[in-house]
C-alpha cells in the first residue's frame, strides 16, 4: 500500500469517527474521493500526498470545480504549505485538518 492511500484511509476513518456517512463520487468523468454526509449537508474531499506539480493540482481541483453546490470543498494533502482557497475551495495539510477536527 503506497503513502497516498494510506492517506486517504486516515481521512475515511476520521470522517467515520466524526459521524459521516461517506461515499465515493462521481460526477461525469471526475471522481471525489470522499463524499461526507451529515445532517447539515454535504462537505466534499480530495486527498493527495502532493500537489506541487502543477499539473497534479489541476487534476486535484478539477473534480472539486465541477461540484456546483456551496457545500465545503477540501482538497487535503502532506504539503507543509499555508492554507490556501482556491475558489472556494480550501488546500489544507491533512496533518493541520485532523488536529482542527480533534474533539
């Protein structure tokens, strides 16, 4: 199992923990990795080792973008980089989103 995915199981379980339902989803081609539903509504996630590619940034956000509700939108990743929007669209370290979403 590669870092990445080890990554994206710790964000699963953390929504799970926090009492989500959680789905993969789809919206035409593009897939979000997690989909977290409570009763307040939907908050959307993509998760990533590194986005310091550019390329692999625009990939990232792309699912994210073609989302046209104004639920949350996360994209998670290890680069130790500032937070960031991204029209809306809100580039946290993973490390920095488990410990605001520590009870």
């Amino acid at each position: 199992m590669n870092a990445g995915h080890i990554l994206e199981n710790i964000v699963y379980l953390e929504l799970l923990r926090q009492g989500y339902d959680v789905y993969v989803g789809k919206i035409d081609t593009f897939e979000v990795d997690f989909v977290a539903q409570n009763q307040k509504g939907n908050h959307y996630f993509q998760v990533a080792l590194s986005v310091r590619d550019e390329k692999m940034l625009e990939r990232e956000l792309r699912s994210l973008y073609s989302i046209k509700d104004n639920y949350p939108k996360y994209l998670l990743t290890m680069d130790d980089d500032p937070k960031q929007d991204f029209g809306g669209i809100c580039k946290m370290n993973a490390r920095d989103w488990l410990l605001e979403n520590d009870d």
